[in-house]
C-alpha cells in the first residue's frame, strides 16, 4: 500500500473451505474502520496463491501455514523466496494462520519476516480486523523508514561527500598562501573535512554491518591484521605496530572484522600521548577462543569512555567513545565475540572471537555453525 485507503485486497491461501468461509465472515462483519470490508480471494494452493501475487494487486497475504503442499515454515519460506526474486512486484505483509499447537512455529514465523499471526481455532471478527490493520500500519512504518535510509544513506554518500570535496579543493588553495593567519584557518577547514570523511565511511560501514544477516564467516587472522594494519599505518605513520603472533588461526567472524580492528587500533592511537606511540598486538590461542590483546605505550582511554562501553551504553546515536568504536563493538557481537578494556597500566583492548578449527570447514568464507 502507498498510503491509507479505503479498501484493501486480501489474498488468502487456506485449504480448508470450511475455514475459508469462517475468515470471510469475520470480515464481512467486522465493525466499520479506518477502510471498508475488504475484498477477499481464495485460494487452496501455494502455487495458486504465488501465481495471484505476480500481478501486485493485493495488499495483505492471510497464508495458512498447514497446507497439504508444504507445512510449517517451510510454507513461509517459499513465499520470502518467491518475493526476493521477483523485486519487481511490491512486497506485501504476510499474517499467518496456524493450529493451536503450532505456537512454537509461528512466533518463529514473525521472527522469519511474518508481520503477524493468527490461531484459528480462537478467530473472531475483532481479532482479525485488529490484526489485519496493524500488520497494514506495521508495514507501511517499515517502507517508509526504509526510504528514510536510502535517502539519508544517498545524502550522506553523494551530497555531503561533493560538497566537502569542494571546500577543501579550497582550501588547499588557500594553504598555499603566505598569509600565515589564512594558512592556520585553512588546515583547520582541511582537518575538519577529513574529519567528516572520516564520519561518512563509518556510517557506510554500520550500513552494511546492519544490512548483512547470513552470520559470520570463517577468516583467516593475519590476512586481516595484514589488510587492516596497513591502513593504520598510513594514517599514523609515526606510531610503531608489532604483531606477535601465536600460530596463524581462522575465527569466526562477521566480514566487516577488517573495519573492526581498524577502528580498535586507531581508537586507541587516537589517545596515544605520544609523538611516536607504539601499539603491540598479541595474539593468543585455545581450543576454541582467540584472544587478540592491543596495548599502548602511554595510551589512556578516557574513564568515561570505559565505563560506558561496561555499562552497555553504546548505541550509533549516543555514544562517548565515537562511532569507529561502536562500529568495532557492533561487529564484534554479530561475530559472537566481545570485546573488554583493561586500565591496569594505561589502556589496553581485548578482542575474543571464536577460533574456527579443521573441522569447522576448511575453506574461507563458509558458514559458520550457529552459535
């Protein structure tokens, strides 16, 4: 639906007649609300039922989730399957029908992508309308803050990158003048672009840390200490990183694990006291865990910084420690690891991910078993 309406086509996938005929009744009697009575197409298959929605005529799917076909959320997962591949035809919410005994299976349904479900055996007219409307509502918040994003992702992206590109062509121009005062203002504008760079490529990283559901990946440690190190060392050319290395283990990890060590080191350089800040990561291995330690020589992470990443109090919008380190945190727990920080003697990072082992699979990039 693009907007509120006052009629809505149903399309309901139930074998039963009996059940079928009870469902249009509720309907048909439903007390009047924010849309008529609405339009109501049986049919008795899956098959029928994906056929009808290829036209993109229908507002609501009801779908029976004991069909002689296909049961359970085998049922749901057909239909999810049928709408990736046809991206052309708007996706409509799905409520579905279930037994009394199949509680289990329909919560798992919502959790799937159903907006909501409903027993049989205890429908009534009041249930079903309340129902239908609030998966509509549910729905339609969930496209329009899809589109939200997109918009924002597009401005963030495009408009923003532009035009600070723009102002710092500028103002190196304006570096290059002998007026020392003009100078000092210009490397200012020029740090602060870079700076908002910086801001852009971390909010494109949440973007797909968020985006990406498939779980993690196996991956190979030093390969990512070999990309992500080189980045920081060109960035931080005075500090010195070393690497001690316990043997060369595969971890389970979400594929954005590059960005989060990244951010960790650069995290804590940031608070290097320094002018030639040294940082020694090492690594430690068990049978199923893999420790990475990151200590600073004279790096000391602000205390409010700490406590609030203990406390649990780190969202993308409210955070003390910066987005690279939230983005760090985001992708450690979709990786089923942790990271803690230690302030014995300055402050030192602990990064924990599970170890993938021979037996896990043998090959980069494959699944990783469920946690």
């Amino acid at each position: 639906m693009d907007g509120p309406r006052s009629q809505v086509d149903i399309l309901l996938v139930e074998d039963e007649p009996g059940d079928a005929r009870l469902i249009e009744h509720h309907l048909q009697g439903r007390a009047r609300g924010p849309f008529d009575p609405p339009t109501l197409t049986h049919v008795r298959s899956l098959a029928t039922g994906l056929g009808e929605l290829g036209d993109g005529s229908y507002d609501l799917l009801l779908l029976d989730l004991g069909l002689p076909e296909t049961t359970g959320l085998d049922t749901l997962d057909r239909y999810l399957r049928r709408a990736e591949e046809a991206p052309d035809v708007p996706a409509i919410p799905v409520v579905v029908l279930t037994g009394l005994n199949d509680s289990e299976v329909a919560l798992q349904a919502v959790e799937r992508g159903a907006q909501d479900y409903l027993v049989k055996d205890n429908l009534d007219a009041n249930s079903l309308d309340r129902t239908i409307r609030h998966a509509l509502e549910r729905h339609q918040q969930e496209r329009e803050l899809t589109i939200m994003k997109q918009v924002l992702t597009r401005v963030l992206r495009h408009n923003i990158r532009n035009d600070i590109s723009a102002v710092r062509g500028r103002a190196e121009v304006l570096s290059e003048r002998t007026d020392r005062e003009l100078e000092a203002h210009a490397e200012t504008i020029l740090e602060l672009c870079d700076g908002l760079v910086d801001i852009s490529e971390k909010a494109r990283a949440v973007e797909s840390v968020v985006e990406y559901d498939e779980g993690p990946r196996r991956q190979s440690l030093p390969g990512v200490f070999d990309r992500c190190l080189d980045e920081v060392r060109a960035r931080y050319p005075s500090a010195t990183i070393a690497v001690e290395r316990d043997g060369a283990p595969d971890v389970w990890a979400h594929p954005a694990l590059d960005e989060a060590i990244r951010n960790l080191v650069e995290s804590l350089l940031s608070h290097a006291t320094a002018e030639e800040p040294t940082l020694d990561l090492r690594v430690t291995v068990d049978d199923t865990e893999v420790t990475v330690q990151i200590d600073g020589n004279g790096v000391t992470v602000p205390q409010t910084e700490v406590e609030a990443i203990r406390a649990g109090e780190e969202t993308a919008l409210k955070h003390a420690s910066g987005v690279g380190l939230w983005v760090a945190y985001l992708v450690v727990d979709r990786s089923n690891g942790e990271v803690t920080f230690t302030t014995d003697a300055g402050t030192a990072a602990v990064l924990t991910l599970p170890r993938a082992t021979d037996g896990d699979g043998q090959s980069t990039g494959e699944d990783a078993p469920a946690p």
